[in-house]
C-alpha cells in the first residue's frame, strides 16, 4: 500500500491496516529475535574462545615472571615494581581457595545430586539407641552452589586480567615505558575511568540481589522441589524438564496445564484492557482539561494530583470493602429497591469487568500528568491546519494527537503493559483472584493472573517448582513482546523526528 492510499484510509481502516501488518511481520520478526539470540551467543562463544587463545599466547611468549603468574597470581606485577596490584592479585587467589576450600566444594561436591542423606532418626551401631541425624539441605546446595559457581566464574575472570596485566607490564618494561604505580592507576579511576569507577558498584550489587536469586529460581524449574519434597526434613533432585512437562502436558481434573492456559489468555485480556483504557481516557481527559476553554484547570489537576497521593493499596482495599455482597455499594442499592450486584463473588465475567474498572480509577490520573506535558508540545499549527481542511475533533484526535502520543510513549505503553502482565497489587487486593468456581483450576481463581497464581503456588501449595517454570515462560514472553514491539515502532526506527 502507497503512502497516499494509506493516508485515504479512514481511522478504523489505517487500525486494521496497522494490526494486520503487525502480525503479518511478526514471524518474521520473530525469526530474527531469535537468530539475534542466536548471534549473540555465538559470538559469546567466539569472545571466549578467542580470550582462551590470547591466554595460552600470553603463556608461551611471556617471560619466566609472567608464566608464575599464571600459578601465583600478581608475581608478575610484583617483579616490576607494581607491588599493590600484585597484592591485590594475590588476596583474590588466596581468599578463592579459602573458600572454595573450607565452604564451596562442600556444595559443589553435592550439587550433582542435590543431597543424598535425608534429616532423620536411625539406630546408632555402637549403643542401639535411636538418635537424631542431621541429613542434607538441598536448598542450601542449590543456593551455595550457585554462588561458588558464580563466584568462581568472577574469579576466573580476575585470573585472566591477572595474566594481561602481567604480560602487559612485561610489553611495557621492554619497550622503555615505566608501569604505573597502584597510586597512579587508583587515580585514573577517578578520571579516566571514572564510568568504570561509578558503574561497579551497581554491577556488583545486581550481581547479588538479581542475577544469583535469578539463577536460583532457574535452576529450582528443573528440580520436584514442591511440597512432597521440602527441605530440610525432605531432599529434592534434579527432574530435567518433567516440570515443564506438567505446565504443558494435559490432564483431567485440576490440572496446570489447564490452569496455566486459561490463566495465561485473561493474563492478556487483562494486560490489554488495564494498559490502553487507562492510556485512551487519560489522554481524552488530559486533552479536556488543557481545552482553553476549561477554567479552573489548575483545580482539575490537583484532584487528580490528590488520588495519585492516596496509596495505592489503600484505594483498592476501600473499594474491596465498599464492593462487598454487603458493603456499601450494595446497601445503597439495596435502599433504593434495585437489585444488588456480587461484583467479586458472583460471575467470573463480572468479576474482571470490575477489577478492569477499578484499575482504570487508580490507573487514569497518572497517564494525565504523564500525557499532559506532551500534549502541550504538539504544534498547534497541525490542529489549526485540520480544523482549515474541515477535520473534526475526532479526526483531529486519531490523525495527530494520537500518532504523536504513541510516537512518544511506545517505550511507556510497553513497560505498562509488562507491568499489567505482573500486575499483583489490584488483583490480589482486590479479589485474591476470585471467584474459585471453576473445579479445573489448580489453586487459582477466575481473576488470578499468572503472577498472583504463582503466590498461591508458593505460598498455598509449595509447589515451587512449578511456580519457577511458569516464571520463566512469563519473562520468555514478556521479553519477546516488549523487544519485538519496540524494534516495529516508530519510535524505534525514527529516533530523531516525528512525521
């Protein structure tokens, strides 16, 4: 379709274009989301292979200091005069093999089995008697073997900063240059690399608080860990992929595979309709109040201002209360002779239509002030130039203000729809996922969302492991979407200009 054709299309007409062409693309663009994957693999393993070249290189051209490096780490900084390198070097080795001697190989040794001694009582050979035996924690294996895992992959990268930084102070010597002092390179991280200096402390801190808990819960996806196997009293192993097996894998009765497909399509229904008609009427009720012709829009402004200051958690349990078969909603209802309505009790349908309405009421006050600012920067000389060619509010809406907002805010409407995705607050809050009349749930209700099911599967059934399974395919599809919608935007593609 030409640009001119395109432009003849009505709005109804360019919306069916846009999703048709969307997912026409989409497998395509979804083969190239993947071949990228795919790429950036290879070439993690080309960079590594070609590290391990440059490893065994520097061992064979080095000099005799250099290759002690490679047993002693900082003895070849040490022989040219960088003494608090080589100091520096030679802590990381001596406190690796501490560890790893007195703490991480206890773990690792048992890793492969995840434990094999259960806590328990048995007989003692030598006086007959029955005594407590203190077995195994495959928890602990799993977490502390983890850590010595990633611990020692930090440390073989310090041994290899340790053999460059040796050769390269031999390079150095040889070509008449002085190497600089631990007090002169301590001094260029405060300059030079000043990013390096800066951004370290973030990398170790995410190293810890999210990629060890985010291996951790990998991991437990491909063990039974679950409430027949809960340590310290149980051991669990490894099953391979039997837990993924049981999300897809169909079965009568309540089952997950049931549960997770059901879940998984009102998990979207409710991502789309919680995201767009909370960013629809916040920016019809934005262009309202910024109308010349609004007075008292600074009051406008503050009510909404008011609700956003109002926590969040404290909205949804007042609208539980008031929602209630016997709150306030329903007594006024009641006194008025109409009929009452079970807004979290009754249908499932009612149910979702009320928690979609509820999150546009604490939802729509931050798409105003987020869309206020940006409606304000929209030429008025586009609006004067439409209303001259006859264009009527609503086509002056879909034909400018609307494209300019998504131009803008992709970025936004994608974090907020991932964020709906895993939006636990407004469903829990609310109806704890209820109503619970569908008898081929599996610990889930009408409204749960794959987020709050996998609370209920922690916290109610201890099935931890099929909890770590569904979050890994929710991140898969969360990533996927958000990566690919984002590269088929505009804003993407047209960093610079809006047109």
């Amino acid at each position: 379709m030409t640009f001119i054709e395109y432009k003849a299309l009505s709005p109804a007409q360019k919306a069916q274009y846009k999703i048709k062409e969307f997912f026409s693309q989409l497998p395509s663009k979804l083969g190239s989301f993947f071949g990228a994957i795919g790429k950036f693999f290879k070439n993690l393993v080309l960079g590594i292979v070609a590290g391990f070249k440059g490893f065994g290189s520097r061992f064979a051209s080095g000099d005799m200091a250099t290759k002690l490096s490679y047993i002693v780490m900082g003895f070849g900084n040490f022989t040219r005069g960088q003494v608090g390198k080589g100091l520096a070097f030679l802590a990381a080795e001596i406190l690796y093999i501490i560890y790893m001697v007195n703490f991480g190989l206890v773990y690792l040794s048992k890793f492969n089995t995840l434990g094999t001694l259960e806590t328990g009582q048995q007989e003692d050979p030598v006086t007959g008697r029955i005594v407590n035996v203190q077995g195994d924690n495959s928890m602990l294996i799993l977490l502390y073997g983890t850590m010595s895992i990633l611990i020692t992959f930090l440390f073989i990268g310090i041994y290899v900063a340790n053999t460059k930084s040796a050769y390269s102070a031999e390079q150095s010597l040889k070509a008449g240059k002085k190497n600089p002092t631990l007090k002169e390179e301590l001094k260029d991280f405060l300059d030079g690399k000043y990013h390096v200096t800066m951004l370290s402390v973030p990398v170790v801190l995410i190293s810890v608080f999210t990629v060890l808990p985010l291996a951790f819960m990998i991991l437990i996806a491909f063990t039974n860990y679950d409430a027949n196997h809960t340590p310290p009293g149980k051991l669990f192993t490894w099953v391979g992929l039997d837990t993924f097996r049981d999300v897809f894998e169909a079965s009568e009765g309540a089952s997950k595979s049931y549960t997770f497909v059901q879940l998984t399509k009102w998990t979207i229904v409710w991502a789309i309709f919680a995201t767009f008609s909370n960013y629809i009427v916040g920016i019809i009720l934005a262009l309202m109040i910024n109308k010349k012709s609004i007075k008292f829009k600074t009051l406008w402004r503050t009510l909404f201002v008011l609700t956003i200051a109002v926590p969040q958690f404290v909205s949804l349990l007042l609208m539980n209360q008031m929602l209630q078969d016997d709150g306030v909603v329903n007594l006024i209802l009641s006194y008025m002779h109409l009929p009452t309505v079970s807004f979290f009790n009754g249908t499932a349908l009612t149910a979702r239509i009320t928690v979609i309405v509820i999150n546009m009421w604490v939802g729509v006050p931050y798409t105003i002030l987020q869309t206020s600012g940006i409606l304000m920067n929209i030429p008025e000389d586009l609006y004067e130039s439409a209303r001259i060619d006859g264009a009527t509010p609503v086509v002056q809406f879909f034909q400018i203000t609307l494209p300019y907002m998504l131009f803008v805010t992709t970025p936004y409407l994608i974090q907020t729809f991932v964020g709906n995705i895993n939006n636990f607050s407004v469903i829990y809050l609310l109806t704890s996922g209820g109503p619970s009349k569908n008898p081929n749930l599996y610990q889930a209700g009408e409204t749960d969302l794959l987020v709050t099911w996998l609370f209920k599967l922690t916290m109610s059934s201890n099935d931890y492991n099929t909890a770590a399974a569904v979050g890994i395919l929710v991140f898969i599809v969360c990533a996927t979407l958000s990566l690919i919608t984002f590269n088929m935007s505009k804003s993407s593609r047209n960093e610079e200009e809006f047109s």
